[in-house]
C-alpha cells in the first residue's frame, strides 16, 4: 500500500507543477498581441461568396481589421 501511495503522490505533485509552468513561455503570455491584420473590404467580400447554409461562424475577435476603402463608394459593388 505505501509504495502505490508513494507513486500516487509523486504522480499528483508532477502534474500540480506541470499545470505552474506550461503557461509561461514568452509565446503564451496573455498580454501578447497575437491580432491579425485583415482587410475589412476582402474580409466581407470573402465570407459572402463562402456563405451556405451549413457553415460555422467565423471568429473575429483576434483579427485587427485595416479600413483601406473608407473613401471608395464602389468598394461592394461587385456584391450587388
């Protein structure tokens, strides 16, 4: 029983420290900026031409979207 109980506890306390420091790598720290930067006007464009039925939502909350045809009136006017 003690050996089992030895091996148990060694098991917990490896994966309690495992837990401590996986996440401190400087490529997972929570105040990088991991945003993509994205054309506003071929982001619309693409996500109309791939619309069905069927597909999953896209999750824009890490894209930085860049707004190169503010002053284009003609910016959709191949959509319609």
């Amino acid at each position: 029983m003690k050996p089992t109980l030895n091996i148990v506890l060694a098991l917990v306390v490896s994966l309690s420290l495992t837990g401590c420091f996986s996440g401190s790598s400087k490529n997972n720290a929570p105040d990088q900026d991991l945003s993509i930067s994205v054309d506003y006007t071929t982001f619309v464009k693409n996500e109309i031409k791939q619309t069905s039925a069927t597909r999953a939502p896209v999750n824009i909350n890490r894209l930085e979207f860049r707004f190169n045809d503010q002053d284009n009136e003609q910016a959709f006017d191949d959509l319609f």
